[in-house]
C-alpha cells in the first residue's frame, strides 16, 4: 500500500495544480500588478512545459532509472511550488511555473512505471492502475473548490505552500517504500528527436489553449497547429534514421498501445470538456461562486474514486475489455442526457449525467491504462506512460479549447453548452468502438526486456 500512496500522492499534486490555479489567477494578478498576457502565461506556462516535456521524463526515466527520475521531479516541483509561493513579481511567478511543470513532466511517466514495478501481479497491478487514475479526476475537479477556500481564506500562496508537506511525504515514502528501478545506461537517448517531441506537442497545446480564447481561425492559433504539424513531420523522419528511435515502431504499431493511447485522448477529451464548460455554466449562466461551482461538481469526482476500486476488482474476472466498453457507453449515455435535457435545465436534471461521466471515464480508465502498459517491454516502462499521459493531456487542452470555442460561437450560451456535451458524447462512443478493436479480452502482462530493445 505505501508505494501507491507515495505514487498517488505525486501525481494528485501535478494534478491538482492544472486547475487550483484558475480561481487565484485574478487575485495574483492584481496583487502582483500582472498584464492580461502574464496572467495567460502564469495558468498556462505550466500546462505547455509538463505536456511538452512528458516524453522526454519517460525517455530518461527508462535510462537512469524510473525512481531516480520520479523521485528528481518530486524534488524539482516542491521547489518550484517554494518558490511560485515566495514570488515577488509576475515574471519570477511565471518562471516558476514553468519549472513545476518540468518537474511534473518527471513525476508523471515514471508514476505508472513504478506501479507496474512494484504490483507485477495482474490483479493488484489492476486496482492500483485504478486507484492511479482515479486521482485525475478527484485532482482536476477538486482543484476550484480548493483553490477558492484557500483564497478566501488564508491567501493565494497556500495554493502553492500545500505542496510542500504533499511533495516531502511523497518523496520519503517513494525512498522508504519503493524499490530501487534497474537503470539501463547503454540505452541512448535521441535528443534531437526528443527536442521534436516536446515542440510539436508544446506547439499543439498553445494552439489548442489559444483557440479556445481566440478562435480556431486566429493567425496565431493556425501558426502553432502549422509548426506543430511541421514538427511532427520533421519527427517521423528522423525517428525513420535513428538508432535506437525515441519511440520504437514497433510500439506504435502495437494495437493495444496505439488504441490504448487513442483512448486516452478520447475519454480526457469528453471528461476535461465536460468539467470545462459545466463550471463556466454554473458561474456564468448560474452565478455560483468558485466554492459553489466546486460543490456543484463534486457529483463527478465522488464517483471517479468509486469507479476506479470496482474496477480493478472486476478486471480479474472480466478482463479489460467488458470494462472500457461498459464505461465509456455510460459516460456517453451522460454526456447525452445533458445535451438532451433542454435549455437551462434544473440542477437536480444535471447529477445523473455527471456522476455518468465521472463513473464512466474512471471506470475505463483502469482498463486503458492496463492496456497500455501491458504491450510495452519493461525497457520502455517509462516511455509509454509518457505516451499515454502526452496523448490524455492532449485530449484534455482539446476538450476545453473547443468548449470554449463553442460557448463563444454559438447561437447562445447554452446551445454552446449543449453542443458540447453532445461532441463529448460522440468521443466517449467512438472510444467504446476503439476498446473492442484494441482493448484485449484479459489484462495483458507486461512485457519482459530484450536486452536494451
């Protein structure tokens, strides 16, 4: 048990400071005398540098070791968080950001990778995968509430200071409890296609993050789409020429791991977009305060954790597939009746279709993550977390660009609302269509290394 907390306990923290920071970013900037852009930059500095970076975390966490590099990232984010909590000026804030999210970028790949080191036994690997995942949700959807009771309270600085105590327990519990991860030194690392990674996914979700303020046609939105795309292209040919490639064909070529990643972003993508858009809803349109919009979700995230326990422990009897499909057809089944139930609907109308979605999304995300670290060798443990955690950070940043967009452009706000949840249903479906094709029947057992392949 002390392994997955000291896990858990990282990621809830890299998590948790996705969306904390959107309740105090008004009072930080009027405390710290920052411009409208410097206020951009503070919320979303942080989200540019962990997604670009996610990659590269898992690159280094498969050649030092996947502790070493976990346990670096602890380290790199509770300084940061020190300092994001001291700073004296909007630049020395955004510059701090940054750096916590590098250090997220450490954390998160090597999170999964130490689970499936320290669980190797199908069925606990499972629940803890599940426990894992849960802790998204819980994270990214307690972040408002939290964040206004801090600010309300005793400052927009706790909201930086309650890592400190979060990240040392963290970092002794992973030392005490988790055993030393093999390192594999002979394992080279391709910088030059690393650097293509962290500027095409960097790139993507700048776009993403921008169009959601901007417009999908605005010349700054359709430059990052460009060079991202540009990005990838040049990536693809290098990674046709490197030996070894920082991500091996034959992975991508992988149905489990190419689906399972699709998944990913599928399901972030419907999940993200729906805690987007409802809680501009129900400030906007509803006039709830930040602690008010907290409590109004908490419908979703009561059940992620739900979710996530009863998966894990149906997986060893149904396998990963039943689960994945089951889920996102009740998450879609949400979304839908959101979408379906009419202009301005009653609060009480909208609970069931949360706690769909938030059940839904945890439920499959046991299954997916299984998935997903099932078909990589134990070399590259590391790499493909940072695959499936790059791909969800992407479905994430579309999810609430094109929510924005939508309650921007549309007719109405909540004709915006609704479209929202109905394209949100559609990707929870389409996933559901992905996991019978990839997802397989039982939990896969994760590959054991050849050599340095």
């Amino acid at each position: 048990m002390a392994p997955l907390l000291a896990v858990c306990a990282g990621y809830f923290m890299v998590i948790l400071d996705v969306t904390i920071i959107n309740v105090a970013v008004p009072v930080v900037g009027r405390e710290l005398s920052a411009s409208l852009t410097g206020i951009q930059w503070i919320t979303d500095g942080y989200t540019l540098v962990f997604a670009g970076f996610l990659l590269t975390g898992g690159a280094l966490g498969d050649r030092l070791g996947n502790r070493r590099v976990f346990c670096t990232g602890v380290v790199v984010f509770t300084a940061s968080s020190a300092a994001c909590a001291l700073a004296p000026s909007a630049p020395f804030l955004i510059v701090a950001r940054l750096v916590e999210g590098l250090g997220a970028a450490l954390i998160v790949p090597g999170s999964l990778a130490l689970l499936q080191q320290a669980y190797p036994a199908a069925a606990a690997r499972s629940r803890a995968f599940g426990l894992w995942g849960s802790m998204a949700g819980i994270a990214a959807s307690a972040g408002p509430l939290l964040g206004g009771l801090l600010v309300s309270t005793v400052g927009w600085r706790w909201v930086f200071l309650i890592n400190l105590p979060v990240g040392l327990a963290c970092l002794v519990l992973t030392l005490r409890q988790v055993a030393p991860s093999p390192r594999r030194a002979g394992r080279v690392l391709d910088w030059p296609a690393q650097c293509l990674v962290v500027a095409a996914v960097a790139l993507l979700t700048a776009a993403l993050n921008e169009a959601g303020r901007r417009g999908w046609s605005d010349p700054a939105v359709l430059a990052g789409l460009g060079l991202s795309a540009t990005a990838v292209v040049a990536l693809v040919t290098r990674e046709r020429l490197a030996r070894p490639p920082a991500l091996p064909p034959r992975l991508l070529r992988s149905r489990a791991m190419s689906g399972g990643a699709l998944i990913g972003l599928l399901f972030n993508f419907g999940f993200y977009g729906m805690v987007f858009t409802a809680s501009l809803d129900f400030q906007h349109q509803r006039g709830y305060s930040a602690l008010g919009t907290g409590a109004a979700l908490f419908p979703a995230v009561a059940m992620t954790m739900f979710a996530s326990v009863l998966s894990g422990r149906l997986t060893r009897t149904t396998g990963d597939r039943p689960l994945v499909i089951c889920g996102m057809l009740l998450a879609a089944l949400g979304l839908a009746g959101w979408a379906a139930a009419g202009a301005a609907p009653a609060y009480p109308l909208l609970v069931l279709p949360m706690m769909a979605a938030g059940f839904g999304t945890s439920f499959a995300l046991t299954g997916s993550t299984s998935t997903v670290m099932g078909a990589a060798p134990e070399a590259y443990s590391g790499t493909a977390s940072a695959l499936f955690n790059t791909t969800r950070q992407i479905g994430s940043a579309t999810g609430v660009a094109l929510g924005g967009t939508l309650l921007a452009t549309a007719a109405d706000y909540n004709a915006g609302t609704r479209l929202s949840m109905a394209i949100g249903a559609l990707a929870y479906l389409t996933a559901a269509g992905l996991a019978w094709r990839c997802v397989p029947a039982k939990p896969a057992r994760p590959q054991r290394s050849k050599g340095h392949a």
